[in-house]
C-alpha cells in the first residue's frame, strides 16, 4: 500500500504538467481551412511547389513556366562550345529521328537572310526555356561552303549550344522534298517523330515564333 501510494505522488505532478500543456495548446484549424489548405496544394504546378518550398511559403502567385535551372546547369550552359556541322541532307534527317519520343524544333536559316536572325534568337529561348520537357531545338544553315565561318560567327553571338548544322551542296534536294521554297523555315516534330508543324513565309501569312511555333510546342509538350 506504501508503494502504490509512493507512485502516485511520483506521477501526480507530471499528469498536472500534461494537463497543463494540453490545457495551453493551440485549437486545431478548422476542417473546412485544412481542406482549402489542402486544395491549394494540389492546384499549385510542380515548379511553383518547388519555389515555395525551398522559400518556406505558401504556393506561388503564378507559374512562367521557365524551369528552374541550377547553379550547376548555367555554368555547363555558359562553358558550352558552339558548334556547325556540316552534313548531308541525309544525315540530317537522321540526326532528327534519334530525337524519337522528344519534341524536335527544326529552324531552316541563312547568315544572309535578315528574316531568320530576326527569328533566330526566339529558338534559343525555345531551348533555354522548355529543353527540360524534353524538347529539342536544332539549327540548319543553308549558307554556301564559302560562308559557314559568318555563320558561325552568328551563332557564337547568339550562344547557340544546341546542335547547329549546314547542309552542303544537297541542300536544294532536301528543301525541294520539304516543299522548302523560302527561308526562315520551322518544322516542328511531335514525339512520335512525325512532323506536326511547318511554318513559313511561302504564303501570304508570315509566321512567329511567339504566335506560332512557341504554342505548338507547348501543345505537343503536354500530349505525353
């Protein structure tokens, strides 16, 4: 009886403590707040949940949808060589179709052409923006032999890291199998490999990338 009653007096003030906290603790939100909480969470895109994370919050005001990119990815980005191989239009084609089960963007230009390198710099924003959803840009010069170093040039100063072809002397047979009769060119490829888009200047409508090739993308970006 004088051990029981020892223990009792030895738990008596840590049940008053227990009793205390609880009495102290803050009510639990109401089911109807956990619920919107809840809802918020799920309407938050993925990169917006990621910012929000790593800044401790809530979830984003809204998404530009521009991946977010490492420290470590910027500088591979900024150490990267440009290049411009030139190829056959066979090659070319076959250089495309290894990108099966990616978007592949296709710009057909010419370090003469005035139209294309006002075009130009949209493509590799299109790289820098969406290559992380797996979309693929790629670059074709169809300037002579004697002027792949302008073309070069051009490219170097619009930090072109993607891949940068030209097209030799064939280059007429592949535009003339494309129904290519002016340049800029944009073919656009789904992720099947099949071509899902061509915009050009041949008809009366001249096209953009914003207005055109930019929302075709982001379309075939979705339709995983």
């Amino acid at each position: 009886m004088l051990k029981l009653s020892l223990r009792i007096a030895l738990l008596l003030p840590l049940a008053l403590v227990l009793i205390g906290c609880a009495a102290n603790a803050p009510p639990p939100p109401p089911a109807e707040e956990t619920q919107q909480t809840k809802a918020e969470e799920d309407e938050c895109c993925p990169l917006c949940a990621a910012k929000a994370k790593a800044a401790d919050g809530g979830c984003c005001d809204g998404c530009d949808e521009t991946p977010v990119t490492s420290d470590r990815e910027k500088a591979r980005e900024k150490d990267a060589k440009v290049t411009l191989k030139t190829v056959k239009p066979a090659e070319l084609v076959k250089a495309i179709g290894s990108h099966k089960g990616k978007v592949v963007v296709v710009d057909l230009w010419a370090s003469f052409c005035a139209p294309c390198k006002r075009e130009f710099p949209n493509l590799t924003k299109l790289h820098a923006t969406y290559a992380a959803d797996g979309v693929v840009c790629i670059s074709v010069s169809l300037d002579d032999a004697d002027d792949t170093g302008k073309a070069l040039t051009f490219l170097e100063k619009q930090k072109a890291t993607f891949a940068n072809y030209h097209l030799d002397d064939e280059a007429r047979e592949l535009a003339k199998q494309w129904g290519v009769e002016s340049i800029p060119a944009v073919f656009v490829f789904g992720r099947d490999g099949k071509q899902a888009g061509k915009f050009n200047n041949d008809d009366d409508r001249s096209f953009t990338y914003e207005g055109d090739v930019v929302p075709l993308v982001r379309k075939l970006i979705k339709a995983k």
